[in-house]
C-alpha cells in the first residue's frame, strides 16, 4: 500500500511538471514559430535581427530593461556555435513571429 502511494505521488508530481511545462511554453512564444526556424536557424536569426520587435543577447548583456519583454527564448545557432537568448517585445514580436513564418512559407 505505501508504494502504490508513493507510484501515485509521483505519478501526480509528473503530471504536474508536464502541465507547468506546457503552460510555460504556451505563454512564451509560438510553438510553432520556434520548431519553424530550428529547421534554418541562421536565416531566422537573419530575419529576427532585422525587427525592431526582437533583442538578441549576444553576450552576457541581460534582459532589456526599457518596455515589457518576453523570454529569453534560446535558439541554437550552428554558425555561431551558440545558443543565444533573445526576447521579445510584448504585442510586437508575435506580429514579427507570423511575418517570419509567412516568409519560410515561400523559402
């Protein structure tokens, strides 16, 4: 009985992290944008730096501190050899993401 408890506590712990997940996924960016330019992430980073709606940190700068941001979100970049964080403006960049999804469409 105390082990079929503890499978069940673990169980609902699981359960719980996946539902966190998710929920933290869907609140920060496309699901589908990010899957879109992990398939060509050099033109996307190309795409990205040319927005006004988009802050990439090369380095160790930190979060912008003007106006409201969401992420970091992190795409690997194999021409840089990086993993870069990049936010974006909140009610700016989700236009951005559907422009940049618009643009694979006819890549």
């Amino acid at each position: 009985m105390i082990h079929f408890l503890r499978i069940m506590k673990i169980i609902f712990i699981i359960l719980i992290l996946i539902i966190v997940w998710i929920y933290i996924i869907n609140r920060h960016g496309n699901l589908k944008f990010w899957k879109k330019i992990s398939k060509n992430p050099e033109f996307a980073l190309k795409l990205i730096s040319e927005s006004n709606s988009w802050y990439i940190d090369y380095g160790k700068l930190g979060k912008p501190i003007d106006g409201k941001w969401d992420g970091p979100f992190f795409p690997r970049i194999p021409s840089l050899n990086a993993t870069l964080k990049i936010y974006g403006k909140v009610g700016e960049y989700e236009k951005s993401q559907e422009e940049i999804l618009s643009i694979f469409e006819y890549k």
